[in-house]
C-alpha cells in the first residue's frame, strides 16, 4: 500500500505596501511620513490609493476625492502617474519572477506565489523582499500559507512591512474574534445583512447552520461564506502560462453608485490592461466587463468586434458602451474588464459571431 508523499502547499501572496504611495515618494522623498492622496483633480475624481498617513483618518482606495478631502483636508494631492508605476513594477516583478518562477498577477502591485517543495521557502522569501527593497525601494508585505485564502489575509495583518506565517486552523482560531468583513469576498453588504443576523464575528459565522446561510443568501453564497470563515480553500495558483484571456478588476473598499465614478475607474483597469497586454505583443477581439453588485449578483457584459486589438481608447470604448447599457441597478463592490479571443487562437476566433453578446466566466 503506498504512501501518499505529496508536500504540503505553501502559498504566497505578495503585497507591495501603498504602490503607488510608494513610487510617488520615491520620486519626492520630501512628502514622506505625510498625508498624501493619489488621484485626478476633479469633480468626479476618486481615490486611486492613499499614504498610510492619509489612511488614519479614513481615506481608501476608490472612494470619492471629495470625500477623502472632507475626511483629510491637509493631504496632499498628487495626480496619478501610471508610466512610473507600470516601470517600477516591472522591475519588482522581474526581480521576483528570477526567484520564484511562475506568478498569478492581480494588477501592478500584487501577486501570488506557489512555493510548495521549494526548501526553506520562508527564508527565500525573506531574503527576496529585502533584494526588492534594496533594488527598488518598494515595500512588500508577505503571507504565507497551505492556501490563497489564508495567504492573502496574512499579507494585511503586519502592514506595512509584514511577514506572517500560518496555517488554517491557526487561521480559525485566531480571527475568530475579527468581523467577517477581514475575509476577503466578504463584502460590506454581506457583514450588514450578517450583522442583522446577529452574526458580528468569524467565530459566530462559524458556528451558524449552512442552511440558516443558504436561506438568507442563496445556496452558492450562503456555502461560500461559510467556507470563507473555517479558512478552507483549494483554489490553485494560476499562472497564465498559455494566455487566453487578460483581466484587470478592483474591489472597492466601499461600494460604489455613482455611474460617472464606474466609468472613471472602468477607464483606468482599460488602460492598465491594454499597457500589459501592448508589452505581451497580445492583441483580443473580445472585450469584456464584469460586474459584482452589494447583493454579491455577479454580471459579465462581452462583445466581439472586428479586429484583434490591444488599444486603450477602443477598449475603453467598448467596455463603457457595455457598462452603460447593463446600467447596475444596485451599489457596485467590485469592477472588472477582460479581453479575450487573441489572435493565436486562429480557427477559434473565426468561429466566433461578430457582434454577439456573450457571458464570459471572467
């Protein structure tokens, strides 16, 4: 009878700490230690990131330049300068990449790793963030874990410059004191309609009937919430090795309304994606959003157009008309789009309709 020798996994999710924060003090050491807002200056401007200084008095990512100037009048506004961010990542990612092999990317400043088997993966780890550091000046925050889930919930505890271990019962136990709105996929909507529940912590989560969950919310998220709160997770590490699609999403700290604020933030994912997309030499035809409303209803909008394209204005375009026509008729936690259908995909692509209108599993 054999025996089953497979090594534990080990996951790492890589977090550079306020990127963009980052890269703006690097180029303007002066403004350290202060509070400093990333964003257009605009009536209807929001935040795309904001030093830790800044987040003491409540301002995030996504949320409304007005507000965040209500909340932080003395923060200092810098516009965005996505070319200096795009660079600075490459060069962080290059460095990391030359270490560790493979990475499953979720934007400029994120990743995560799959280092099972790799010997001492915790001190390759260790003495990697502090080549990063040295090489590039940015901060990186690291979780490591037998998962994604509980990978990605250690890499916030020791911001900024946090380095956490963990396992899944660990996991468990140890936030099971901390609202459910610490695990990621768990919403503010979600922790509100929790709440009314009389579930106020992962640990009272924990303990609810599966079918006390599935009544209130639907059998696919009430079990998904559940599963959330013990830390279970098998999700693998995707690395894209062969591309079939790109995407790029953000989930807001605070759920959004306003349609102009979609269109504005819709407007910089397209941009972000296509720059990638440009440096892979990979051009799609099928151009996509994604939609995550308050009540967890996820939407994917598509079409297919004509040519093969990697250009941020026609992206950009497309991806509006299909926000505006969908029109999201409730508060929006998460915004994505994805471009697939690339040219390599040769007879595939030919067999697709020109203009239909398709549900893509983004």
């Amino acid at each position: 009878m054999g025996t089953d020798v497979r090594p534990k996994r080990v996951i790492a999710h890589l977090d550079c700490d306020a990127f963009y924060v980052s890269v703006e003090l690097l180029r303007r050491p002066d403004l350290r230690d202060k509070a400093v807002i990333v964003a257009y200056d605009g009536p209807r401007s929001v935040v795309t990131t904001a030093s830790y200084a800044a987040r003491r008095y409540g301002v995030g990512s996504a949320m409304p330049l007005s507000r965040a100037r209500r909340l932080c009048p003395h923060a200092i506004l810098l516009p965005p300068n996505f070319d200096a961010y795009r660079a600075t990542s490459r060069q962080l990612w290059t460095i990391v990449r030359e270490r560790l092999g493979a990475l499953q990317h979720l934007g400029l400043d994120e990743a995560y790793a799959d280092l099972t088997g790799v010997e001492k993966p915790l001190r390759v780890l260790r003495e990697l963030i502090a080549d990063v550091r040295e090489q590039t000046g940015i901060t990186v925050s690291v979780g490591v874990a037998p998962s994604r889930l509980v990978a990605k919930v250690c890499s916030e505890l020791g911001k900024p410059a946090g380095f956490v271990a963990m396992g899944r019962e660990e996991a468990a136990r140890r936030f099971a004191g901390n609202s459910p709105k610490l695990l990621p996929g768990i919403g503010p909507k979600s922790v509100e309609r929790l709440r009314e529940m009389g579930i106020e912590t992962i640990g009272q989560l924990q303990q609810t009937p599966l079918e006390r969950l599935t009544e209130r919310f639907g059998t696919n998220h009430g079990a998904d919430l559940l599963r959330r709160a013990h830390f279970h997770d098998d999700s693998p590490v995707t690395t894209e090795q062969v591309l079939k699609s790109r995407s790029n999403e953000l989930t807001f700290n605070e759920d959004v309304e306003s349609l102009s604020e979609l269109e504005e933030i819709l407007r910089g994912l397209a941009a972000e994606l296509c720059e990638g997309l440009r440096r892979r030499e990979k051009r799609g035809r099928t151009i996509a959003i994604k939609v995550r409303l308050d009540d967890w209803t996820t939407v994917t909008r598509a079409r297919s157009i004509d040519t093969h394209t990697h250009d941020a204005q026609l992206v950009t375009d497309v991806a509006l008309e299909l926000l505006r026509a969908y029109a999201p008729p409730r508060p929006v936690r998460l915004l994505g789009v994805r471009i697939a259908s690339f040219e390599d995909e040769g007879a595939m692509v030919a067999q697709a309709a020109p203009s239909a209108q398709l549900a893509l599993p983004l």
